[in-house]
C-alpha cells in the first residue's frame, strides 16, 4: 500500500486524473451498466378480475423484492370456466402467452394430462409440502407429478343455528338420521320454516356437494388409480336416497333442486333454516348479518362408522410448460405461497389460506375468530376425481343425479345409468 501511495504521488495532476476516469468509466462498464440496461423478464398470469385487484397488493410488494421481474396480473371475465376455456385456447393454439396459470384444483388433472404444465417436484422438497393442508397439496398432484403449488384453500361444511339447538336441548349432529330428526323436530315446533338447505341445482356445485355426502355413506365417485366406478353401489344410492328424503319429508324447500351457495346463504342469514351445507365465506358475512353469534359450523354429517366429507376447493399456481423463464416463475409462486403473503391476503379477504398454521395464527384469529373449528373441517377432505376426463365426468353426474333428485328418475335407476356412462366415458 506505501509503495502504490508513492507511485500515486510522483504521478502529475492530469496524470491522476485520468487514473481516477478509467477507473470510473471501468467500474460503470463492468458492474453499473449493465445493471441499468438489463431488461426485467416478464412474468404473466391471467385471473378473474375480481381476484387480480385482490392481488394488487401483493404484485407490487412483490416487484419491489424482485426489480429484475415484471409480475403481469390479466384480468379475465369472473366467471371461472370462461378462464379455463381462455386458458385452454391459448394452450391449444401453441406457444400459451402465460408463465403461470392460476388453476382451480379441478383443472389440475386436465391440463397435466394435456402436458400444459411443468411438474414442480423439481422446484420443492416433501417436507416444504408438509406444511400445507394434505388436501390441497393431494389436490395439486396428478399421477406422481405435481402440478399446482397451493395458494388459498376451500372446503364444503355444515353450518348450524348454534342457539336454537340450545334452547331446545340438542347437540350439534353427527350423522344424517341426527339431522332429519332435529330438523323435523325444530320445524314441528315453529322454530324454523326449513331443517337443512344445500347445493341441488344442476352445475359444478352440485357434484362438489355430493361428494361429501358420498363420503359420509362410504361410498366414492370414481377411484382415479384403477379408474374403477363407484355410482351404483348401494351406498351411493342411499346417499341419493337422502338427499331426496329432505325433500320428499319437506326438511329442505322444494326448490332447493335450483339452488346454488347464494340461495342458501340467504335463507340460513334469514333465520329461515336451522342447518345449511355451503363453504367458509358463509362464515364471514354470517358473522356480520342478524345471526351473528347464533350460529356455528362442523364438519359434515356422516353414517355412523364412515367419516366427515369436506370437499376440497381452492386455487394455486402451475408453472406453463412453455415459458422460457421457469426460475423467475418459481420465485413468483414461492412468494406467492409463503406465509406471509398468505397470513396478508386472508387478513385482506377473508380467504382460506393452504398453510395449515395460520388457523391459529394469532393475527388472524384475532380477525376472524372462527378459524380454528375450520382447520378441522378442511382436514377432512373429499376430492372430487383427479383424473384427465373430470369435466365430462361431472357433466354425467350432474345430469342423473339432477334427474334423480327432481323424481324423475329413481335414485337406483339414475345412480346405475351414471356409472354405466361413466364407464364407457372412461373406457375410451
């Protein structure tokens, strides 16, 4: 250092100068220069609108922790099968604009299969998976591939008049027969007009209702291992049978066959039905209506000896199998799907979040109190059929068991035609 000290000093002013804009003009060549014209990848994503101004928030943090990427939300009609069938144009025509797809755990089965996405196994560990709700990760995966990194969760429970079980001596049920009888006798009474209102008109949420109540008979839809039906068992059957019991016995209204979730909602917040089945959001605008703090929700009703059924829902992000920038796509899905960002959104919305520790998280419980009695709801999950086939497999359903629940078609007649169909649909 002494001996460079003395040479810098014998140097001429001009001599020094041009030293010191060498070294400045080497310094910006090698390490700011580029920094400043190198351009951000882009990243891109398409969502339903409503969502992508929920996500607004988290773009921005996002971009500021990552300057070198461009996060782009694009907006997409609500309606989620029109942003499938956007999604699913843009894949059939070639090379997809989108890095990521923002998939409802049903498509995740269809859009492997086509080979639309990237397997994620390569990007995250099991134990990293663990902390995620074992539905939602189950509901990601497509034979021994992962699909779907879980962003916000959802699943099918039981809502109940939690005072006027009280005052009339009842615990919350635990099987089908407990709620007939409750039903009937709280409707004998005057208490409520209606015992219990659920999903019968003829779209997705009916297949997503009824695989709970499958569930809860010990009875399945289709197992997507052996592709093997399960339709006309006896024990689906009887579940058809007890949903058109409720009907038949005026337990539920006579037009719930037309209802959807908004419906229903509207009835239980009306005071005008003692149980309803429906998803977490219920919870929420319940708490805020004239039944806040008279009622409480469970996981559903069973068959003594089966299990609860709750049927998983939820959203998450896939990775297109034809961006050219994967690692830039992972960083956004890790952000995306980390706690934080998760423990942020719920806080903002209200969402299920897939992480199962923030159901107690204290902040969020503070919030909404209700958290914890749903971790145990959505950990008993009930998938709808992971396989490539889902759509037009739902679509058979629907039709027969809506057949089965207006009376016209028996419940054994229909259940038989819908795995017949299903069997030929899966054969091909």
């Amino acid at each position: 250092m002494n001996v460079l000290l003395k040479i810098w000093k014998r140097r001429s002013r001009l001599t020094r100068i041009a030293i010191l804009a060498i070294a400045t003009l080497t310094i910006l060549l090698t390490c700011i220069l580029p920094v400043l014209t190198q351009q951000r990848v882009k990243i891109t994503v398409m969502m339903q609108a409503l969502e992508a101004a929920q996500w607004q928030p988290m773009e921005a943090k996002f971009e500021a922790e990552n300057p070198d990427i461009d996060l782009e939300i694009i907006e997409a009609p609500n309606a989620t099968n029109l942003v499938e069938d956007l999604y699913t144009s843009a894949f059939l025509l070639g090379d997809s604009p989108y890095d990521l797809v923002y998939l409802d755990i049903v498509w995740v089965p269809k859009f492997a299969a086509a080979g639309w996405l990237q397997d994620l196994n390569q990007f995250i560990s099991e134990d990293e998976l663990a902390a995620f709700l074992d539905g939602d990760v189950n509901g990601g995966k497509y034979q021994e591939g992962l699909y779907r990194m879980p962003f916000r969760s959802d699943g099918g429970m039981l809502y109940y008049r939690s005072d006027l079980l009280a005052e009339n001596g009842y615990d919350p049920p635990e099987t089908f027969a407990e709620l007939i009888d409750i039903s009937r006798d709280l409707q004998e009474k005057g208490v409520a007009k209606w015992g219990y209102v659920w999903q019968g008109r003829q779209y997705e949420g009916l297949p997503a209702m009824f695989v709970e109540i499958l569930a809860g008979f010990g009875a399945y839809w289709v197992n997507p291992d052996t592709l093997e039906v399960g339709l006309d068992s006896e024990n689906a059957i009887a579940a058809v049978e007890f949903l058109r019991e409720t009907i038949d016995e005026g337990i539920s209204p006579p037009g719930v066959t037309t209802y959807a979730e908004e419906e229903t909602r509207r009835l239980f917040q009306g005071g005008e039905t003692v149980f309803l089945r429906n998803w977490p959001y219920v919870a929420g605008l319940a708490s805020q209506s004239d039944i806040a703090g008279k009622f409480a929700l469970k996981p559903m009703v069973h068959q003594p000896g089966y299990p609860s059924g709750a049927c998983q829902g939820g959203w998450g992000l896939g990775m297109s199998a034809t961006t050219k920038h994967p690692e830039e796509a992972w960083r956004v899905i890790e952000f995306i799907s980390s706690e934080e960002t998760q423990r942020e959104f719920v806080l903002e919305t209200g969402y299920l979040p897939s992480r199962r520790s923030l159901f107690n998280d204290p902040a969020i419980v503070a919030k909404y109190s209700y958290y914890p009695q749903l971790l145990e709801v959505v950990e008993n999950s009930a998938l709808r059929p992971p396989i490539a086939q889902y759509a037009q497999t739902s679509d058979i359903l629907q039709r027969y068991l809506s057949a089965a629940l207006t009376n016209t078609m028996s419940a054994e007649k229909a259940m038989k035609a819908a795995a017949a169909e299903t069997r030929r649909l899966l054969a091909r």
